[in-house]
C-alpha cells in the first residue's frame, strides 16, 4: 500500500434539498474591431439576475492605456445582452499591448474574460527624404 490509510467519519443528518442560488452570469456573444481608439463587445447576461448600478466592466491586467480601468454597465434583465465600450489610447512606442477585462457584481468577477490585444509597429523610414 501506498501513504497511510485515513479515515473518516461523516455524520449525515435530515437531507434538505439544497437549491442553486441566483447568480450572475456572462458570455460574450461578440465584438468589434478596434476603431479610433475603442473597443466595444457584446456581453449577454445568462444569469437569473438583472445587472444593476453595482455591475462594473474591470481591467484586470493589461499594458494597453486606457482612460478608465472600470466602466459602468448598464442595467441588463436577464436573457438581453448589452454592449460595452472602452476607450484606449494609441502607444507611441512599437510593441504587443493587451488589456484584460471582465465583469465584476459589487467586486466579484464573473463571466467570461475579453481582451483587446494591439500591435503598434514602428513607422516605415522615407529612404527617398536623404
């Protein structure tokens, strides 16, 4: 035999039939191209909660600026979607920026994680400027 044998002891009482509690819920159903600077998706609320003042869009990680790290939802019934928009900046120096985000309920996350994740190349040189 491998390890030590454990035991355990469970006492079980009157069952009670547990029932799921509402939740909040998410998926993104879709999202458009990166134009002037933002960046909208599509989020659906699969949940058997409508999304009230206290849903908020959050950047979790990221290197992509934005103007705000959390953006105000509006008020979403279950079953409806609602699109959300966030402003970024443009970098001025070449590389690979991402921005993370997802939907946070009076702090906690929940749903499905989006991201907007941006290639700044340098500018081409003028060879023909000498």
């Amino acid at each position: 035999p491998f390890g030590h044998i454990i035991w355990c002891r469970v006492n079980v009482g009157s069952c009670k039939r547990w029932q799921t509690p509402p939740r909040h819920y998410s998926s993104h159903l879709e999202s458009e191209s990166l134009q002037e600077g933002s960046k909208t998706w599509i989020m659906a609320n699969n949940g058997d909660l409508g999304w009230d003042d206290k849903v908020t869009f959050k950047c979790v990680s990221g290197n992509l600026p934005t103007q705000h790290t959390c953006v105000p939802v509006e008020h979403t019934a279950p079953g409806h979607s609602v699109p959300i928009t966030v402003q970024f900046d443009t970098p001025l120096q070449p590389g690979i920026y991402k921005s993370t985000w997802i939907l946070m309920h009076d702090g906690v996350a929940f749903g499905h994680i989006v991201w907007c994740e941006v290639e700044v190349t340098a500018p081409a040189t003028d060879h023909q400027s000498r």
